[in-house]
C-alpha cells in the first residue's frame, strides 16, 4: 500500500510535470535526440495516465481505486502461486511422458515418491 502510494504521489506531481512539459514547449525541444524526446514524451503521458490532471475528489476516487487494484492484483498473484503449488498431474500412461529429457523424468519420479 505505501508503495502505491509513493508511485501515485510521484506520478501525480505538477511539479515535475510541468518541468517536462517546459522542456517539451522549450526552443531547444528540436535539438534533442529522439531518445531524449521520447524519454519526455513517455514521462508526460505516464503524468497524465497516472491522473497529474485531475483534481481533489476524482484523484481521491482514482487513487482508491489503483490502491484497490494493487491489493487485488497481489491477492490474484498468491492465489496463482498457491494454485500452481497444488497442482498435481497423476499419469498412467507412458505415451504422455513420451519425449521428456531423462532429467524431467528423474526429477517428476523424485517428486511422485516424496508424495507418497
């Protein structure tokens, strides 16, 4: 949570936003380098898609809701982990192991015994 907030609070700042931007309006925007130009470019409109442009109530709507999607997305991540963890796959035929490298096969028979 403190690391989205930190993201949010810094994606969010006019300051630096308006010091891109300056350099963006600048005569000296034509002597960049491409790179330079697209470092700028890219830096403005992470601003604006992390919501530099909006004000009191729907900056505090929009960084609820990213807080909100953080903490679901590291939920989902546990949840896909704990899952893959779990997974068991009991196999009967030797058609369907057909091909592995012999160390897969050490490694999926050292497995199978150490759950029985």
């Amino acid at each position: 949570a403190e690391k989205v907030k930190f993201q949010l609070r810094l994606g969010q700042s006019k300051p630096l936003y308006n010091a891109f931007k300056a350099i963006q309006d600048s005569p000296d925007w034509k002597t960049l380098s491409d790179a330079r130009k697209r470092i700028v470019e890219n830096q403005i409109k992470e601003a604006v898609l992390n919501g530099v442009s909006l004000d009191g109530d729907k900056r505090e709507q929009f960084n609820k809701i990213e807080q909100e999607l953080e903490r679901l997305s590291e939920k989902f991540g546990e949840n896909v982990l704990d899952a893959t963890k779990k997974f068991e796959k009991l196999i009967t035929d030797k058609k369907e192991i057909d091909g592995l490298p012999a160390t897969a096969l050490g490694l999926a028979a050292q497995s199978a015994v150490s759950k029985v």
